[in-house]
C-alpha cells in the first residue's frame, strides 16, 4: 500500500526503523543492552555451531514440507495406503491445519522433523542469525515459517525522504508496515497453548512475550538474554507508538506487554530470586558475576566484590584458579587506565595476589612487571620483596647469585627501588624474632641451625652492588650479635666470610664519590665500628683456642719405653744403648723447645687479642663512639647484653693463659685494668663473674708472693 497511508507526515517524515536508530543513539541504556544480546548471541553461536540441529534438510528431500503426511494423504486418494499407523491423519496441507484439525495429526516422522525444524531455528535465533533461520525454513520446505520470522521487522520506506525527487525510479520498501497487528496476533498465539512450547518460544522470543519464553532458556545466560530482548522490545515499541503519528489506529497490545517493568537491576534481582537451581547455581559462579558487576556498571562494587573473594578460603590458590586471579588483576588495571578504579586499595590487594601467585607458579619474569603497577613506592618494595623471599624459600639451598641477579634487573628495568628491596628481602629472611634469646654461660658453644645457614646466604642479595655494602655491614651486624648472644660463634664466622674483606674501603669510596666527603654517615660509621668489635673478639677467641690446642694437646712426650724395658731387665746399660738414650734425650729437648716458643708465640698473641677486646678504644667494646640511637632500642640492648658476657669471658680466658703461662704479675696488671675506672668493666661483670676473676687473681698473687716478685 502507499506510505500515504501510513504516515501523517511529510518531507520530515521519520520511518520506523531511521526513529529506533535514533533512539539507540540517544539512550545509552539500550544502546548497552543491545551490546549485552550481541554478545550473548555470539557467544551462543560459538558453543552451539556443533551442538543443534543445523542440517535439518538432511531429514527430508528438501521439496515440500511434511512430505510424509502429503504422501500418506496422497495414497489414501488413490485408494493405495493400507497402514494402520497413518490413520487419523490431518486431511489438509496448509499450514494451520494441524492447528485447525486438533482432533486429527502429522505423520509421526513429520512431527519428529517438525519438533526438530523448531529447535534449530530457535537456536539460530538464540545466536541472532535471522537469515539462517530463513533459509534453513525454507530448505525444509516450510517457506511460511520464514515469513512468521519477518513480521517483527521495523517499516522503512526509503522513498518518504526523496519525494522532491522527481525521477520515477522508486527503491523498494523493507520491513512490516503492518507490525502492530502481527505484533497483537502473535502475543495470541504465544498464549495457545495447542501449539508446541518449541514455535510458541520462537513467536514470544520475536513479539517481547517474556513468560512464553523463558519455558526455552535453559541456563543462566538464556535468561538474561530473553530479559533483556524484551526490555529492549519494550522500549523500542514504546517510542515507536509515542514519537509516529500513524494515519490508522494501532492494534492494543495488552496491559501484560507493558506491565513488563524491565531494567537492568530489575533483572538481575529476577534472576537471583528464580526458583530455576540451576540459574541461581550457575549465577553465583566468579565469572558471571564479574558479567553481573561489568553490565550494571557497578565497578567499584565489582572491585569490592573480587577483593572479598581473596579473603575466603584458607588459602587463595585452593579457591581461585589462576586464570580468574589473571583476568582479575587485568579487569582491575584496565579500570585504573580509564579512570573507573577510584579504590587503590583493592586494586593493590588484587595485584598483589596474583603476583604471589605469579611467583607460586613459577612465573618469577611477570612479577616486576604487575608490581611495577601498584601506585606506592613503598608497596612496590613490600611486594616484590615477599616476591623474592617466596623465591628464596622455595628452593631447597637457595637460589644461586645468577638467579638473585636475574630478579633484581627484572626489578630494576620496570622502574623499582633494587637497593630498597633487596635491604627488605634480606630484613625478612634474617628476622630472628621479636627478642633474641641469649645463653649466659659465655663458655658453651651451640651449633649452627639449617635456618641459620639460610639466612647467612641471604646476604648475598646485598652483594650484587657495592652501593649496597652499608645495608650488607648492618644486617650482617644485626645477624651476628644474635649468634654470639646465642653462642653460636660458627655461625658468626660464616657470616664473617659473607662480607667481602674490602667492605670498609669500598664504603668510604662509594660515600666520597657521592657526596665528596670522607666521614661516613654516624650510622655506617657506629656499623663498621660494630663490625671490628665482633672482629676482635672472634679473633681473640681464635688465638685463645690456638694457644689452647698447643698448650694441652701437643707437648711431646718422651719416646724411653722399650729403653726402660730394658732396663729393668738388665742393671747395666751397654754403651750403644746408653748413645740411643742420649740422642732421645736430645730430640726430646729439641721438640720441647720448639713447643715452648710456638706456646710462647701463640701465648702472647692470645694476650693481646684478648686485651683488644678488654681495651677496645673510643668508649670500650660495643660501644658506639657517638650516640645516635634510643639506649632502650633492640641493638642498644643488644650491645649491653653482649658486653656483660663476652667482656667477663675475655678476662677469664686472659687469666687462663696468664696462669697457666705462669705470668702471674701480668694476671695482677689485668686487675688494674678491670678495677680501673676508665674503663669501668667491672660493672659489666656479675657478682658471680667477679668471684671467678678474684679466685684466679689471688692464686695469681699467692704465686707472686712465693716467688719473691715485687708489685
């Protein structure tokens, strides 16, 4: 009919299809829910291209449809069909006649082709292919079907634009100018409830008939996708009948049609509130929720939402698998880039779960570059050190210095604090505890623990710039005075061979360069100063032990058993066993004295490494020069622990070799110096320390007074 007739309009005509192409520009919420369906629908045709019935035409020749009815009716005509089974066959072939006839039925292999047609084409419906849905109608030779499909079709005449145009060329019109009345009977025909639930979903999927349509969705995503087509339906045919004037009166659609009160929060409440188990099981799965939070917009409830999900559970790894960890950590930095993600913190929560996890897999290259994203330097440090102690901890002897230095130029080529980091790797790996236990009795030696070995090779991460040789001095410090609280004097050796033996010069070269100064920082000065005070007492330690070990262990011993012997067998030597006996007397001499002078030797280097440790210049043994920390902070407190055990236990191993070197006028000159107030180390001593240092020293002076010495 002639578009006059339809339209009140003229050159400013708008049709309906240019109008709902409008609508779609100006409202944004259709516009993304028509996004959504697309999706959805393409989504549909991935899984189902191999799943539903799409070569229908292989049940049939392709020629006319319900072929066997047709040729059943046919043969009864000519008086040639004598099965009982195709009896009660309709008696006409049009297509509304299995409807009409209700009493009557298809072919049974007709009605099996049928049901099949009608799931296929929902299904091609259900993935938005329209024209396959034809086609396929069409090649099952039920070419009325494919025009069922093509009522819904908005009216565009593209003639109504071009009237001034007074050429006679005329394009052809598109769509169904008389949508509405289809529209009415087809909402009709979704309530029969004679025809099948399979071509009553096509009709209501195509008219907006939500409650006839839901009967068809089988999972979660069906039901969004029907929701939001009849939102959609809605809107559309709302406009439509608001904004055209038409020059005939549009059918009614019933008030159930518009009292469909559709929007996206309205619909996502339907869902979780369906009494469909298997829509509320498959709705409260990660990744449609995520779908959930991402169609409403809702980010930073999407944000809160995924940072709770890394709080259940004992473990994150036992909940989440690592491709939900990976898509989260990237929905999250894709939302700080456009400016959506107003929660840094949740943001950094996700990050920092995925690089630990990142780290668990193995995956130690990809690390640096997700820390690297979080907003805080100081997170950044935090983060990537944990990263590294992750890293340590999993090998079973640690990782080599290749691997350290692999890590550390991971971190420094994406922008990271290296120097910072390694200082907090180390910090975290030789944490000792809260409180170092120490052991008062300074003459035990306890064993070196697995862990302790583990942290000693921690400090090579300090290792790998000279830069880093002050925070290497500190921590090696921090280390040893818990082993020597602990008497694990082993332990503080190992540490000693971790810190290179140009550490001190290398500090000053590194200062001078920066700065152009000589002095070291108070800081790096009191380590260093730490640092030659636990020198000196392993030292002394050492050369007591040497001086020790040759004193009671190597004295040569006369070699006159088997003269003896003879001896007692015979009262008078010969002249050749009296020459033996000499030559033994003189070996034996000349051993002795060589003994003697290496006693001697290592006796006064015993002597004066011990006094190293009694009269350490500057302020004494662990003392720092100048004060630059609170006297109740853990090294302060650390220091005086230190000095009241290993001061009084160098004054005993002193007294030790004094007495037993027979110098006992030395041994009354080591009670000058401790009674001495300058350098007051009779206060570090216990009452009972003290009563061990007298006993020695008054036998060293009863020594003295036998012997005739003056003092």
């Amino acid at each position: 009919m002639e578009s006059d007739e339809i339209w009140s309009g003229l050159d400013d005509a708008t049709s309906e299809e240019d109008l709902v192409k409008q609508l779609y520009d100006k409202n944004a919420t259709i516009r993304q829910a028509q996004l959504v369906v697309d999706w959805l629908e393409q989504r549909a045709a991935d899984v189902y291209r191999d799943a539903h019935y799409n070569q229908v035409e292989f049940f049939g020749d392709a020629v006319a449809g319900w072929e066997n009815t047709l040729h059943s009716l046919v043969s009864k005509k000519r008086g040639s069909n004598t099965d009982s089974g195709e009896q009660n066959l309709v008696t006409q072939m049009d297509p509304d006649a299995a409807n009409r006839e209700q009493s009557r039925r298809l072919h049974p292999l007709d009605k099996e082709d049928e049901m099949r047609l009608l799931r296929s084409v929902f299904a091609r419906l259900r993935c938005g292919q329209l024209d396959e849905a034809q086609q396929l109608c069409f090649r099952a030779g039920q070419p009325f079907r494919a025009a069922i499909l093509e009522g819904w079709k908005l009216f565009h005449d593209p003639n109504m634009k071009n009237r001034i145009d007074t050429s006679d060329i005329k394009e052809l019109p598109s769509g169904n100018p008389y949508r509405d009345v289809w529209k009415t009977m087809t909402w009709k025909e979704c309530d029969n409830v004679q025809l099948s639930e399979e071509e009553r979903s096509i009709l209501a999927l195509l008219c907006g008939h939500l409650k006839a349509l839901l009967p068809a969705c089988q999972s979660w995503e069906d039901h969004l996708w029907a929701h939001l087509r009849a939102m959609i339906d809605q809107c559309v045919e709302k406009e439509l009948r608001r904004c055209v004037n038409y020059r005939r009166q549009l059918q009614v659609l019933p008030d159930e049609y518009w009292n469909q009160q559709l929007t996206i929060e309205s619909i996502f409440a339907t869902l979780a509130a369906s009494r469909d188990k298997t829509v509320i099981a498959q709705g409260r799965d990660q990744y449609r929720i995520i779908q959930r939070y991402l169609i409403m917009d809702d980010v930073d409830g999407l944000l809160e939402e995924m940072s709770s999900w890394l709080n259940k559970g004992d473990s994150w790894s036992v909940h989440l698998r690592p491709h939900m960890l990976r898509l989260m950590a990237h929905l999250a930095l894709f939302f700080r880039r456009i400016g959506r993600g107003s929660c840094d913190d949740l943001i950094g929560s996700i990050l920092e779960a995925y690089v630990l996890q990142l780290v668990h897999l193995g995956r130690t290259e990809l690390a640096a570059v997700y820390v690297a994203q979080l907003p805080l330097p100081e997170d950044q440090v935090r983060l990537y050190a944990q990263c590294l102690v992750m890293v340590e901890e999993q090998q079973d002897d640690s990782c080599d210095d290749e691997e350290r230095r692999r890590l550390l130029s991971l971190a420094h080529q994406v922008g990271l604090d290296v120097n910072a980091i390694a200082k907090q790797v180390v910090m975290s790996l030789c944490d000792q505890g809260g409180k170092v236990q120490h052991v008062s009795d300074a003459s035990l030696q306890v064993a070196t623990t697995v862990e302790d070995e583990r942290r000693i090779r921690s400090l090579s991460w300090l290792l790998m710039d000279p830069s880093m040789r002050s925070q290497l001095l500190i921590q090696a410090n921090s280390l040893m005075r818990g082993y020597l609280l602990r008497r694990q004097i082993e332990g503080v050796k190992m540490t000693f061979q971790m810190i290179p033996t140009d550490t001190i010069s290398v500090l000053t070269e590194v200062w001078e360069s920066r700065t152009g100064l000589t002095e070291l920082p108070v800081e790096v000065d009191c380590a260093v100063r730490e640092y030659l005070c636990i020198r000196a007492y392993i030292d002394a330690l050492d050369a007591f032990q040497d001086w020790f070990t040759r004193f009671h262990h190597s004295k040569p011993k006369k070699t006159e058993a088997s003269i003896q012997q003879r001896a007692n067998a015979s009262t008078q030597l010969s002249f050749t066993e009296n020459l033996l006996k000499e030559q033994h007397q003189k070996q034996h001499q000349a051993e002795l004295l060589r003994w003697q002078a290496a006693v001697d030797s290592l006796t006064q280097l015993a002597i004066d490494k011990l006094y190293n440790v009694l009269l350490f210049p500057d302020g004494g043994w662990m003392v720092d020069s100048v004060a630059f920390e609170d006297e109740n902070s853990p090294r302060q407190q650390q220091h005086g622990l230190l000095r009241q055990i290993c001061i009084p236990h160098a004054a005993l191993l002193l007294c030790n070799v004094l007495t037993s070197s027979h110098r006992y006028s030395q041994c009354l000159e080591l009670a000058d110096v401790i009674a001495s107030e300058q350098q007051s180390l009779y206060k570090v001593c216990s009452a009972e320390q003290l009563a061990q240092l007298i006993k020695h020293l008054r036998q060293a002076y009863v020594r003295v007074l036998d012997s005739g010495e003056t003092s």
